[in-house]
C-alpha cells in the first residue's frame, strides 16, 4: 500500500500525501480517518 502512495507522489522514496479537513470528515489520501477535531479558541 505505501509503495502505491509513494509511486503517485513526487518524491522518490517518499510519501507526498493530502491531508483534507470538509464537513466535519478527515481524509489522509482518499482514505476515510473518521471525525475532525473541533479545534475551539479560547
């Protein structure tokens, strides 16, 4: 699996990777991560 996310990045022998925060999700590569943290301002 790695070896897949490595060959659609740029960099060889490493992992270029969008991490991507929409409607209350996490997504790290098209793979689902769950809830997003609410991030409150004090």
């Amino acid at each position: 699996m790695l070896r897949l996310l490595e060959a659609r990045g740029s960099t060889p022998g490493g992992l270029d990777l969008d991490l991507v925060f929409a409607d209350g999700q996490m997504v790290l590569a098209g793979l689902p991560l769950g809830s997003a943290p609410r991030l409150i301002q004090p």
